[in-house]
C-alpha cells in the first residue's frame, strides 16, 4: 500500500535541554532512540522518518493527521535516553 505524507514531526532532543542537564552524549544515538520510541508509540501504518517527515498508509492518513505527536513525544522517557547515550 502506498504512503503519503502526513505531516513534520520534530523529534530531536534540543540544545537547550542538553545545555539543562549538562552532560556530554551522542546526540545522534538520543536522536535515533528518540525516534524509534517515537516510532513505537505511532499507530500502526504511520511511521516518522529521520528528516522528521511522517508517513501513513492511504487508509490510515486522515486519523494520522490529527495524531498529537507533541503528546506522544511526552511519554517517552528522555532522561533515560540520555542515561544510555552518556559520553
């Protein structure tokens, strides 16, 4: 089936957090985590890429954009990302 585009989803963990909690990490290996997380909370035919691009297959699309990707960013547990990818 094919996908169509749904929308942009900003994933990534920002400077500024970084800058809060005042480590060193791999800031591409929180990204990749953060997006797989991300990726397994979506519903199932709706995947977000890296660019931040989201995808949703045909049938699923209308219900994928109305996806609060803000409050599924929220369940995920940054904190022990960032415990994981400590430099």
């Amino acid at each position: 089936m094919a996908k169509v585009e749904v929308g942009i989803v900003s994933y990534t963990v920002s400077a500024d957090y970084y800058a809060e909690v005042g480590a060193d990490f791999d800031t591409e290996a929180v990204d990749d985590a953060v997006l797989a997380q991300l990726n397994l909370l979506a519903p199932a035919g709706v995947v977000v890429h890296r660019n931040g691009m989201a995808y949703a297959e045909e049938d699923v699309a209308d219900q994928a954009r109305a996806i609060d990707w803000a409050a599924l960013l929220g369940q995920i547990d940054i904190d022990q990302i960032l415990a994981e990818h400590g430099r």
